[in-house]
C-alpha cells in the first residue's frame, strides 16, 4: 500500500509540475497570441481601409468612364448628323446641277 501510495504521489508530482509548466507556456502563448491577434486585427483594418479607397477610386473611374463614353457618343452622334447633311447637300447639289 505505501509503494501504491508512492507512486501515486510521484505521478501526483509530474502531473502538477506538468500544470504549472503548461500553464506558463499557456500563459507566453497567449501574450504572443495577443499581440499576433491585435497585429493581425490592425492589418485587417488597414487592408479594410484599403479596400474602402480602392471601391472609391474605382466607382470614380467607372463614373468618369461613362462620362467621357457619353461625351464621346454626344460627338459621335455630332458628326454623324454632319455627314448626313453633308451628304445631302452633295446630293442635292448634284440634283441642282
């Protein structure tokens, strides 16, 4: 019995010396993890910020592309209706002639 009780302390020991050195690796990791956490939390909000100008810059260019395609049908139209008039002229010149 005080062989079994014995044993039963040293592994009683090595458990508890276990803990404590599980607790204090726990304890540098979680320091290490709070620090890697508010890194990782910090990147995040900047590549979110850098999202949130990318979108801007983009809707910007998208409203500057349907700008400059509306200005360039505008002249498209423009000189489409010239040459129809052109044409017309021509034509009716000829009739003339």
């Amino acid at each position: 019995a005080q062989e079994r009780c014995s044993a039963a302390e040293a592994r009683l020991g090595a458990v508890e010396a276990y803990l404590a050195e599980y607790q204090s690796r726990a304890a540098g990791l979680d320091a290490r993890a709070a620090r890697d956490m508010l890194d990782q939390r910090r990147f995040l909000g900047q590549l979110q910020q850098t999202v949130a100008l990318q979108v801007r810059i983009t809707e910007q260019d998208r409203r500057h592309v349907e700008l400059v395609r509306g200005q360039w049908l505008a002249a498209r139209k423009k000189r489409e209706a010239l040459e129809a008039l052109a044409a017309v002229s021509l034509v009716a010149r000829a009739a003339e002639s």
